[in-house]
C-alpha cells in the first residue's frame, strides 16, 4: 500500500515559511511584499482561484488587490494595465490570471510583464533561465511537484522520470526540472505511441494531462512516486486527478491525493514566489 503525500501539510509548511520572510520584509523595508493579480471575465472556476489566492496572500501578510476587467477588454486595454502594473515600484508580483478570454493573446500578454514581478514563471525570459539552469522565478505547479517529490524521500537523481503532458504551464518546466536534479526524463504527450508501456518503466510519474483516471494502476511500476497534477471534474461533481488513485494505492509508493495534492502546493508557491521576488527587487 503506497504512502498519500499530503499536499496540504506541505503547503502549510511552505506558507508559514513564506509568512515569516513577509514579516521580515515588512521590518526592513516599511512595507508588505504585493501581489496584484488580473482578472478578465467572469469565468466561475477563475473567481475561485483568483479569491482562494487573495486569502492565501492575505494569510501569508502579503499585501495586493485583485483587478477585474470586463469580459470586453481589448487586448490594448489588458497590454496597458499591466504594462501600468509592471512600472508601478510598490508591486512585486504580477499574476494574470489564466486562460484568458478567446479574444486576447495570453502570450504577448504575459510578454509585457516586467521578467522581475513574473510571479508565474511563464515569461520567456524566466523560461529561459530555467533552460539554462540559472536561479529566476519559476513556475508554480511543477516547483511545488518537485517540493512533493523531495518531501516522499525521493531524490531524483539517476531515477527515470515519465512526464505525461508538455505544457509551458506544466510538462516542459518539470521536465527541465527534473533534468536538473539528474533523472533521466522522458516527455509523453498526445502522440505518444503506447503510453503505458512508457509509464510502466517510471520511478517517477508526473501527470499534467487532464483526464480522469487516465493512468491506471496496471500501468505503474511497483513502488513509483506518482504525482498527479490533473484537475478533473467527475459526473457526481467530485474531483478527481489524472491517476486512478485507488489503483494507484496498491502498487505505487508514494501517491499526491486529488484534491489535497498539487492545487494546495501550486498557491504556497505563488507566495513564495512573490516574496522572493519582493526581496530580489528590494537587493536590485
Ligand atoms: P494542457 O491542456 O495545456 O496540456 C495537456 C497535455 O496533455 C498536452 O501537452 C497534451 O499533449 C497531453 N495529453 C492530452 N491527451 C493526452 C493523452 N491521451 N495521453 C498523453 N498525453 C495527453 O494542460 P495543463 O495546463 O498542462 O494542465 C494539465 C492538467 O493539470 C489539467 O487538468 C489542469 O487543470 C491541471 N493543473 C493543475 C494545477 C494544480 O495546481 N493542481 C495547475 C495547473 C494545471
């Protein structure tokens, strides 16, 4: 029976953490790391994320506001606000929350960030420092599995590590992640020939699909780290990730629980992040 990595516990570990560093900001520089995050539309699960994040910031003493743009914002408009945002010295962290509606490039959009206050990780600089193996703000959900990974007692050095998704947001940043604590990383995708078979030769299995129950437990190696990071919505409502947890249990080692995994880790970062960067700004 594998162990439930207990992402909660976790992220409650990172968050007090994150809060004590907040306070410290606070003392010598006479003012709270910010975060300001940007909304467009009114898309339900968004509003969720969005206040479940200003909670969590507001807990952590991180100070910010929540910008909520019409549905009718113009790409000009949204180029505008956070071009504002990236100029104002008293924020730290900027986070445009995705996906944005249709009609609006999120890739130029994320590109007019300041690099700095890139909270996300997902501004082609940071990229690019992750590529390269450099210190810079890096994304949330696959710093927060990689936390999860060490956290089981994993060290993934000369482990082989199967990726299923290729995501800027998910799959690509873990996959250089993982490459850079020297496992040895294989990418699956859409097109990946006979999936379980890939799957079957993995230490370590991060699923960033979004497809529920898409790895069965027949498909996993006996005693394999599995982190799921998929958010699927079951017919009854209930949530649900990318791995058959129940088959998982029985022949995994180590198994993030959904929800209860990634998604608590994913916001712990978010406000490490913002005052990490609130303390590179306030050296620079
Ligand atoms: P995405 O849609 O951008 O990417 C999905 C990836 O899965 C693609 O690269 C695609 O090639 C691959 N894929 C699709 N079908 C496949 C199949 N049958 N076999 C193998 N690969 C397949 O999604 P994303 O943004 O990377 O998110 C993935 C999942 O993780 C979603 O469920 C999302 O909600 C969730 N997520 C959770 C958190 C969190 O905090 N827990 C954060 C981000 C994303």
């Amino acid at each position: 029976m594998a162990s439930i990595i207990d992402g909660k516990a976790a992220a409650e570990l990172v968050r007090g953490a994150v809060k004590v560093r907040a306070e410290a900001f606070l003392q010598q520089h006479g003012r709270s790391p910010s975060l300001h995050v940007v909304l467009v539309g009114d898309d339900p699960a968004s509003q969720v994320y969005v206040r479940n994040k200003e909670l969590a910031a507001h807990k952590a003493s991180i100070s910010g506001l929540v910008h909520r743009l019409p549905i009718a914002t113009t790409q000009a408009q949204l180029l505008t606000k956070v071009q504002g945002l990236s100029a104002d010295p008293a924020i730290d962290g900027i986070l445009v929350q995705l996906p944005l509606p249709k009609h609006l490039d999120e890739q130029s959009i994320i590109a007019c960030l300041d690099p700095q206050k890139d909270v996300d990780g997902l501004h082609p600089y940071n990229a690019g420092l992750l590529m390269v193996g450099r210190p810079g703000l890096r994304p949330c959900t696959p710093s927060g599995c990689m936390h999860l990974i060490e956290a089981a007692g994993c060290d993934p050095a000369g482990k082989h590590a199967v990726v299923i998704g290729r995501s800027i947001l998910v799959g690509k940043p873990i996959a250089l992640m993982l490459l850079e604590k020297n496992a040895t990383v294989t990418i699956a995708h859409s097109k990946t020939a006979d999936l379980m078979s890939v799957v079957r030769q993995a230490d370590i299995v991060v699923a960033a699909v979004g497809r529920a129950d898409l790895v069965k437990g027949s498909w996993l190696k006996p005693g394999a780290v599995v982190i799921d990071v998929g958010i699927n919505k079951k017919s009854d409502g209930k949530l649900c990730g990318d791995v058959d947890f129940a088959e998982a249990m029985a022949v995994a080692g180590h198994v993030t629980p959904v929800p209860g995994g990634v998604g608590p880790m994913t916001i712990a970062w978010l406000l490490a992040n913002t005052v990490l960067a609130a303390e590179r700004r306030a050296m620079s």
